[in-house]
C-alpha cells in the first residue's frame, strides 16, 4: 500500500531511536517499516518488539508507518488502553502512540470528527501521548494549516495541557511558510504567556510543560519571521513576572533565534539579566 493516495504522517524530527541496519537507497525507514506492516498479520506484536520501549526514546519511525498502514478501528481499539493498561514508557503505550498519530492522518484525510478525542488526549498523564497529539495537529496542518490554526484559537482558552499542546502543534518550522500563518502563531503564543501569571498551583506538571513549550516555541516564530514578532516579544522581555522572564530568557539562547539576529539577541539578553524575585 506504499503507492495509495492516503495521507502519511512526516517522519518524526525527534526522539527516534536509530536503527543499526542499513537502508536501500531511496527507501526511508519509515517506508521499510510499512512494508514490514502490510506483510505483517501480528501488526500488534510487531509494533510492541520494535518499539523501543522501556528505553529513553520511542521508535517514531514505526509509528509514523504504523499511522499510515492502520485503519479507524485499529487505532479506536489502541486509544482505548488507559494509563493502567498501558503506563509511561512500556510498549503498550506505543500503541497509544500510534493511535494518536493514525487520528492524525485521518484529520488530514478530512475527519474532523475525531478533534474532540484528540483534545481529550491532550490532557493525557503520558507524555508520549501529549506529545502524539501534536504531532497528530502536525500531521493535520500539513494537509490545512488554516484550519488547524481556527481549531486552536479554541484550545488555546482551553486547560493548560490543551494550551501546551496547541503551542507545540503550531510552532513547527515546516508549517510556517507564510507571513499569514506565522502571525497568528504569534497571536497564540501571545494569549498562551498571558496566562501564565494568572496561574495559582505554579508547581504543577501542566503548568510546568506549558511553560517549559513556551520557553522554545517563541523562537521557532521568531526565526520564521523576526521582523513580523520583535515587538511583540519585546514587549514580554519587558516582564517583570518570574515565570515569564525565563520564558524570555530561554529563547533568547536558542541558537536558532541567534542566527536570525545576533546583535538583536545579545542586546535583548543584555537586558533581562536581571532575574526577578520569585513571588511568596
């Protein structure tokens, strides 16, 4: 089914563990992965031996295949595995995984009815799956960025992990081709950093990974198109909120953000050195 007409997701940028056998010229991983699949009848096997798990890195490459070679009811039965069923970082959770992703390649097929499952997910325990929902939104906005950037003016308003989860969705460099669509990253992120004083429980894990998506993302658009966010991020290195200036702070040496303007960069950082005193 290499030659169908389906979507298939990107390859992943990160956290893929690398294989030790070599590839044939012209044929990625990921596609030598599908056919492995398409041949396969213990599909679910499969994915659990070659997923990487326990280990510090999933096999993405795999999913990526997986979420082209599965099918809507493959992945519902996969998205059905709880916490309990499937914990952090054991190969059940890859088939969580997986399913998230195949969500994603069916929204780039057109299959909006699956947004509010992936919402859900979004404010899943497992981070893996966090992260899967992104690059599900990924997936989605590769086939209609307009439409994944309308979907997530709503979960920007929506919890912390629904807002992370829209932050690291939209802040992907291939996705930031035009001048149109990188100004309403930056409308996102500006609603996403001005929420994070108005946010009580500052130990919290969704609000320690939204702030942690902002402390990268705002570098991501700026590096797509400075001169279109340099106010605006100006203006919040003129914060004196603690959380925000880290926020400020971390992009500010993020090396792509320092290819894009050196002397801007420096003389930003110049003037936020002073770390403010963290609120009682």
């Amino acid at each position: 089914m290499l030659a169908s007409a389906q979507h298939t997701p990107a390859a992943p940028s990160y956290h893929s563990r690398p294989e030790a056998s070599g590839t044939l010229p012209g044929v990625s991983r990921v596609d030598e992965y599908r056919r492995a699949l398409s041949r396969r009848r213990d599909f679910d096997a499969y994915l659990r031996t070659h997923s990487g798990l326990p280990g510090p890195r999933g096999n993405l490459e795999l999913a990526a295949a997986a979420a082209a070679e599965g099918d809507r009811r493959r992945f519902d039965r996969y998205l059905r595995l709880t916490p309990d069923q499937a914990p952090e970082n054991t190969p059940d959770v890859f088939l969580v995984v997986c399913g998230t992703l195949g969500y994603g390649r069916l929204l780039a097929e057109g299959d909006l009815t699956l947004l509010p499952r992936l919402r859900r997910l979004a404010n899943d325990p497992r981070w893996r799956v966090r992260e899967a929902v992104a690059m599900a939104l990924q997936s989605w906005g590769d086939a209609d960025t307009s439409a994944l950037l309308r979907e997530m003016r709503c979960w920007i308003r929506g919890s912390l992990l629904e807002q992370r989860a829209a932050v690291a969705a939209v802040c992907e460099p291939r996705l930031l081709t035009s001048r149109r669509t990188t100004n309403a990253v930056f409308t996102l992120l500006d609603r996403a950093t001005r929420h994070l004083p108005r946010q009580a429980d500052r130990k919290s894990e969704p609000f320690r990974v939204l702030r942690q998506a902002l402390g990268y993302a705002w570098s991501v658009a700026l590096a797509a198109d400075l001169e279109l966010g340099r106010e605006r991020f100006e203006r919040w290195a003129g914060c004196d909120n603690p959380d925000i200036h880290w926020v400020v702070r971390q992009n500010l040496t993020k090396n792509r953000l320092r290819r894009a303007d050196p002397a801007w960069t420096r003389r930003v950082l110049t003037q936020t050195g002073r770390t403010p005193r963290r609120a009682a």
